[in-house]
C-alpha cells in the first residue's frame, strides 16, 4: 500500500480554521484537578516507566525495572506483591488483556512474563530478544506488538498471538524510537515514532504498516491517545531547541494535524476520557500535567495547568472514578555524576530510598 506521506492543501487550510475558531471560544469551567494522595512504596526511587491500571480488580502495575512489576493495590494504597521474577528482569511495564484474565510484563532483558490479572500468578518468562521496550495489545485481533530494541536500520515490532503468546511474525519500521501506541477496535494499532516526528498506522492482522504520517509542528512525537468513536489521535510532542512541547490532535483516517497547542516539556503521556471530553498530557521536566477540553472532534481548548513533581510522565486513569494514578520518586541532581541533558540540564540522576510515590490525582 503507498504510504500517505503528506498533508493536503485542503487539510492545512482546515487545521488553520478550527486553531482560530478555537481561539474565541470563551473559557470553560475550571475541573480543579488537584492531587488527592501521594503514598511512599519502599525501595530504591530510581528507574521506573510505565503503569497501567486493571480497573476492575483495582490494580496499578507498575514498572520498576530493578524491583519488578510492582502491584499497587488502589483501595489500600499499598504496595501488595511483585510478579514473578520480573524483578531480576527488569520491567517497563505491563500490557494488560483483560478479556482474557492475562497481563504480561514486557522486562528490559526481552523477556516477557505473562501473569493471571485475577490472582497475579505468574508463568515462567519468555525470551524474544536481547531487549525490549515496551508492549500494546490490540483486542479486535487479539495480537501483541511488542517493540524490540531497535537495531542501525530500525526497529522490529514482534507480533504474538493471545492468549498462546506464540510468535506469529514481525513488522519492521525505521523509527529507532518507537513510543507509545493504541488499537482503534478495528484492527489498526497507531504508533508514536519520536525520532521521526510520525504516527505509523499498522494493521495488525496483515502485519503491515498501511500508513506513515508526519507531524508537522509536533516534535518528538512520543505521547499517544486514541478517541476512536471521533477518529481522532492525541499526541504528546517533547519539543526541541528549535520547536516549544505541542500537543497535537491528528485525523485517524487521513493524517492530517487538526490542531496544535502549547504544554510543558518532558512529554511521556496522554489519556483521553471520552466522557468527560478531556484530554490530559504528563508533562515530566516542567511538573506540570496539561488539561485540555475537547469541545467536538474538530475543536479543543486547553482548561488547566496543573502543576505536578519532577517526574510525572507517565499515568493510567480509571474511567468509573475518574481518578488518575502516577508515580515519581525524590531525587536530585548530584553533578558529580554524568546528567541526561538531552532531557533536562537538571535532569535527576540519584534518588532516595523509600522515596517513590503512588500519586492520586482527582478532581473538585
């Protein structure tokens, strides 16, 4: 299928209108989303990525790399068991199938351990590579896409059928830089590139990449959230020297960039609640969790700035309480140690133990 690399004259001249229309809509009401909880987990602070919620059983997975796939217990606010041996591991993370009473932790050693969601049961681990990133369950085909460690020309995505977790094939994309991901329901899996500034669509029965977009305007394309009853993409977007954070909202269907606003820096993830139309953004360098509303598919308005911790970047919303759980630790800068400052010139390099924090965030 020929890629559809860029945007139409029509398209452009749309996304120009709803900007300025947006732009003299009147202010909504303020939500007041305000942080409800912060609960300390024992252990090193350091190293953690992705959380994921299985809302019905009340559980926060949490990837903590060197401690496991934590379990966070929403109602106790307690830390209640780790899975398997993920802690040797090394988990980003979990993927979470709930139509099928299975979640697996997707472990940095590029194993991944597959666990019962009802009693966090653990099975033995398996191995698919050298290393790993992450994982995105797409339930209309029941197939896993789990992003391997990119290679010098790209990356290999590894398709797994669920419940067998059996390789069926691979997908390969040039991004070296494969983020974060969500399935339409009808078989197509959207995928942030960051090192690209694109949005693969990916058709995860056929194994394919149908569609590779740009996003102009949008610079390090790294946070993803799906409305798929509008056909809109949410995208977090990091920014450069040359290029302030965005948020961007893109057409499901044909690509074209629809909007574009301004949020804070260190951008690692969206969530979209169709309910109450808002659209949130982890912004983790700035501390600060942008809050937009989405009037219809085509006009959006940013409603708050909620000011947050160094290091809320990534999050996970529960849709019935419309609580929304992060996780950070204290830490500092020690510049007798080397510093990430490709991410922030005071980007945290040591923590302290017994410092890392559940953090509820709700609304007045």
């Amino acid at each position: 299928m020929t890629f559809q690399n860029t945007l139409s004259a029509a398209g452009t001249a749309t996304a120009v209108a709803v900007m300025l229309a947006g732009a003299a809509l009147p202010a909504s009401a303020f939500d007041g989303w305000h942080l409800e909880n912060a609960s300390a987990i024992a252990g090193p602070g350091s190293a953690w990525d992705y959380v994921s919620l299985d809302a019905a059983r009340g559980h926060l997975f949490i990837g903590r790399r060197g401690s496991g796939l934590q379990v966070y217990d929403i109602a106790s606010r307690k830390a209640i068991a780790v899975i398997g041996t993920t802690a040797a591991e090394s988990s980003n993370g979990a993927a979470i199938m709930d139509d099928l009473d299975l979640g697996i932790s997707y472990n940095e050693n590029g194993t991944i351990t597959p666990f019962k969601l009802s009693t966090l049961e653990a099975a033995p681990s398996i191995k698919l590579g050298d290393e790993l990133d992450s994982a995105h369950y797409d339930p209309a085909t029941r197939r896993l896409v789990v992003n391997m460690a990119a290679g010098k020309d790209g990356t290999e995505l590894l398709v797994l059928e669920a419940p067998s977790l059996k390789t069926l094939g691979t997908i390969k994309i040039t991004s070296k830089k494969p983020e974060h991901a969500q399935a339409d329901g009808k078989g197509n899996l959207f995928l942030a590139a960051r090192d690209e500034n694109a949005v693969y669509r990916i058709d995860t029965k056929d194994m394919k990449v149908t569609a590779r977009w740009p996003t102009p305007g949008c610079v390090q394309t790294n946070g993803l959230a799906l409305d798929a009853a509008n056909r809109r993409i949410f995208l977090g977007c990091r920014g450069s020297a040359t290029a302030k954070p965005t948020f961007a909202v893109m057409d499901a269907d044909s690509g074209a960039v629809l909007y574009s606003a301004e949020i804070g820096g260190g951008n690692d993830d969206v969530v979209f609640d169709a309910e109450l139309k808002r659209v949130f953004l982890a912004n983790g360098v700035n501390s600060v969790m942008n809050v937009f509303e989405q009037v219809d598919a085509n006009t959006y308005r940013p409603l708050e700035a909620l000011g947050t911790q160094a290091g809320v970047r990534t999050m996970a919303m529960d849709a019935k309480s419309k609580k929304i759980y992060a996780v950070t630790a204290e830490g500092s800068a020690d510049y007798s140690k080397k510093i990430t400052t490709s991410v922030s010139p005071y980007y945290a390099n040591t923590f302290f133990p017994d410092r890392f924090f559940v953090l509820t965030y709700s609304r007045n």
